[in-house]
C-alpha cells in the first residue's frame, strides 16, 4: 500500500532535498554606527547628512551600499536600514549608538570610527590609544549577546588626503576656515620639520586605531569581519571628496568605500 504524502510533508521534504527549495532567509536588519562619513556627510548637498549616499546603510543605486548589496544577495532586509552615525562622532559615542542598534534589533552592524578622534585641534587631544580601544571593546561586548554580524571598516588615511589637496587652493581655503582636522591639515603647505613630523604622528595614530580595531573585531568572533586595512591603503584621488569641504567622500567615494569592504554573509543571521 503507497502511504500518501500531504501537503506538509512536501513542503518540508522539498526545504530539506538536495537541489531543491531552501529555507526562507530570516529578517535581517542593518545598523551603520561611527561619524560623518558613514553619515554621508557632504555626499549630496552643502553641509548637510547624506544618509542615502551612505557606504552602509544608503538606499541610493548610484552608491551601491552594503544594504543594497544584501537586497542583491537575497537578504530579507528591504525597508530595515538604520544610520545612527553622525557628524562629529567619535569613540565615545559608539556605546549610545550601540544601545540604538540593539533598540532597533539589529543583526547586521556596521562600523566607521576614529576619524574624529584623530581630528581635533590638537595632539593632545587625540584619544589615547587605550582609551580608544576600550570604548571599542565595550560598545561590542554590549552587541555580542544578540549573536549580531559586524563589519568593521578601517580609518582612512589622512595624511594621504592632506597629500592629495594640499596644493588645491580651494581646499586650503575650506579647511582653514572651517578648522577641519587642525591635527594633520593645520598649515597644509608647510615643509618644516615639525609640521612633517606632526602629520606623521596623527598618522600613526590612526594606524595604531586601526590596528585595534582589527584586534577589538578578532576578539568578538567569526561574527566579526575587519577590512583588514582596505580603505586606509587605498588610494583615494581628490576628485572621490566632496568639492564643498575636500575632507569628506563624495557619492564616489563612498560607492568605493562600499566596494572595498562589503563581505557576503554566508549563513544565516
């Protein structure tokens, strides 16, 4: 006698059969935390937020986020992308930014941080290294509960922007009057010892950042996943910065940004 099969029991055994119909990707949710540059600050108008041109979470084709690129993927996360990063941010705002994403049920977090705690008016009140790291470390061990996803996106490299603009006098101008980054963009025209050996230092600094954050990923687990250095070694032309403040990445430069970092998620969140 041929036992019947109902409609549950196909259903569940075309789920399970090799070659056939796989389970349902479960909801996700992105989260982009850090400062102005997941924020998209200056990507589309006059000092102002452009959270669609957003390397993380942007919902604008022209960039090609990670949000969109998980939409690409198959990624049940249509409507659920978040941006709680901010101009001016730094270390010290990644737990508040945190509690929002865990709020918002999170499973897929993105992070940008450090620039600002690079760029101040002067070295000395550059973040300690330590300091840096502990908030980084926190802010973590904080998500770690929810079983979430990380991608870490390295700092960029400053120096290699003061390189690239310095001799553009419009840039001077902007970054003068507006006082942007006094650490490594203060007399950007100066070939004197000390100014050379300042650049260099808030240079290291930003390294010596990046290369705890690398750590800081390591150690929350195969959940985590660290550029590992991408965006700080890449070589950003002038023409990817925003021409109404020549610090910040423009729609390009974020869609590079993007580029450089997005991974596949590989199973599951």
């Amino acid at each position: 006698m041929i036992k019947k099969i109902t409609p549950v029991a196909a259903a569940v055994a075309l789920l399970v059969w090799p070659g056939t119909v796989q389970a349902a990707t479960p909801p996700m949710t992105i989260a982009a935390l850090g400062d102005s540059i997941t924020a998209g600050f200056n990507a589309c108008g006059w000092y102002v937020a452009c959270t669609s041109r957003s390397w993380a979470a942007g919902d604008h084709k022209d960039v090609n986020s990670h949000y969109l690129r998980l939409l690409a993927d198959g990624a049940d996360v249509k409507g659920r992308n978040r941006n709680f990063a901010y101009n001016g941010a730094t270390s010290d705002d990644l737990m508040e930014q945190m509690e929002k994403a865990i709020e918002a049920k999170a499973t897929y977090v993105t992070i940008l941080v450090g620039a600002q705690d690079a760029c101040v008016r002067t070295e000395s009140q550059m973040t300690p290294v330590a300091t840096y790291r502990a908030r980084v470390d926190a802010a973590l061990a904080e998500l770690a509960p929810t079983g979430a996803q990380v991608r870490i996106t390295s700092i960029p490299d400053l120096k290699r922007l003061w390189r690239v603009a310095k001799d553009n006098p419009v840039a001077r101008a902007f970054w003068g009057v507006a006082r942007i980054c006094q650490t490594m963009l203060a007399n950007p025209t100066s070939t004197a010892p000390k100014d050379e050996a300042r650049r260099d230092r808030v240079r290291a600094r930003v390294m010596a950042y990046n290369n705890e954050m690398a750590k800081a990923c390591a150690a929350y687990g195969p959940l985590c996943r660290y550029d590992n250095g991408e965006v700080f070694r890449y070589q950003f032309p002038v023409s990817m910065v925003s021409k109404w403040d020549f610090f910040h990445p423009n729609a390009e430069g974020q869609k590079t940004i993007a580029r450089l970092t997005f991974q596949r998620v590989e199973s599951p969140v």
